[in-house]
C-alpha cells in the first residue's frame, strides 16, 4: 500500500463490546481512497458490526471510527453509501417512488444512472416493492447506493439473495459504477463469486483482524485464490 495513499475509513484501537461480550477487540485498520476491498470471515465475526460503525448506527466501547478524518455524524452521512443487509424500503412504496426519495435525500444521487441500471435489471418502475421478490428487492436498493458519487460505499451481503445469473451484472454495476476515488468495503459469503472483483480483503475472526492483504499479492506469493485461503484459515 503507498504511503501516499489517502485513507477513507480508519478504524483506532477500536472495542465494541454488546453487555459483556466483546464484539470487536483492539481493530485497528486504515482501509485507503480507489480501493475494492472485501470484507470476509464467519457468521458472527463482526462484520456487520465493523460496518455500522462507520455508518454511525452503533458508537465504538473504546477506539474510534474515521471518515475522511472524521468521526461519523451529520457530515460523514453525505458522503457514506450503505447498503444494509436487510430491505428498509417501505412496502407502501413503488420503485419510482424510492428512486424521488433518494432524489430528494442526497444531492449526490445521479437519477439517470439510477434508471438506465433498473431499466437493464428489467425492474418496472411503477412496481410496489411489497409485489417484488427479494432478490428484486436487493437489486433496487444496490442501483439506489450505487448510484451515488459517495466518498465511502458500505454493501453488507450486496448479492446474498440475486440468483447466481444476476450476479455477474450487479458485480460488473458495483464496478463500474461507483466513485473511483472512493473506497468499497464488501461484506459477502460468496467469496469465490466477488473475488475477482477485490482489490484486497481482510479476514476478520471473533472481532479481530487476521489478515489484511492485497488480492495480486495473495494470488502471486501464495498461488491462491481468496476463496481458497479463506477456507484454509477457516477450516473448522
């Protein structure tokens, strides 16, 4: 990684703890600007928690979250893109009508984009989201984060429910669409379906950092493949 690279998201000596149970223990991580970078490890490492700390959604025990410098709050949120793992968008709504939410939420939304992407998923506009299936559903809210021109993209389990025929095209939208100066950090179970389009990965295990690598360095001084070395450090 150069020196010289500017750094999006930092993590400090960061403790989530849930009660008494530690979440995440001493993270410290400073993840850099043009970066695709996965974020991968098993059910219950701290992913999902890594993440919404630096959306702002839970505050750090201990340690503290940066965004460009910053810590997360009212100026942070205009330039962060989260994808949660859940649908939020309201059933009562139809897919044009999310489309004029975002319009009117966030002056860095690019509607046409927006529409061409949808137009190309074959999702109707005038299509109530309680009517659309839930791989549909995560299809709408990735072309919403997307497109964005955000400093930060968050995508927690962007793909977990697109059949594997869609996959592809929301991997190539995810690369060909997002701020090539900002950072993505993908949290996803289908490594062997996303690795090609990481630039590095980090494996997080019962909250805590066990490798952090560039995927050209793994693939050229270890012969491997992300999904391949994910299952050697996670055999069980």
């Amino acid at each position: 990684m150069s020196l010289m690279s500017e750094i999006t998201l930092e993590y400090k000596s960061l403790d989530k703890y849930y009660g008494n149970r530690p979440v995440l223990h001493n993270l410290s991580v400073a993840l850099p600007a043009g970066k695709i970078i996965g974020l991968l490890g098993p059910n219950g490492s701290g992913k999902t928690t890594m993440i919404k700390l630096a959306c702002g959604l839970l505050t750090p025990t201990h340690g503290e979250v940066l965004i460009c410098g910053k810590k997360p709050g009212a100026e942070t949120k205009s330039v962060v893109s989260y994808l949660p793992e859940r649908t939020y968008l309201p059933d009562w709504m139809t897919v044009q009508d999310a489309l004029n939410y975002f319009v009117d939420f966030y002056q860095d939304f690019d509607y046409a984009r927006a529409v061409k992407m949808l137009e190309s998923l074959q999702v109707p506009a005038k299509a109530r989201i309680k009517t659309l299936s839930k791989g549909t559903k995560e299809k709408v809210q990735l072309v919403l984060v997307m497109s964005r021109q955000a400093k930060l993209y968050l995508l927690d389990e962007p793909i977990g429910g697109v059949d594997p025929a869609a996959r592809d095209y929301i991997l190539n939208t995810i690369l060909t669409n997002y701020n090539e100066d900002a950072t993505v950090l993908i949290s996803t179970h289908l490594i062997a379906d996303i690795e090609r389009t990481l630039d590095e990965f980090i494996f997080l295990q019962n909250g805590q950092i066990v490798s952090y690598a560039s995927t050209d360095s793994l693939r050229e001084d270890m012969g491997k493949s992300i999904d391949t070395y994910f299952r050697e450090v996670f055999r069980c």
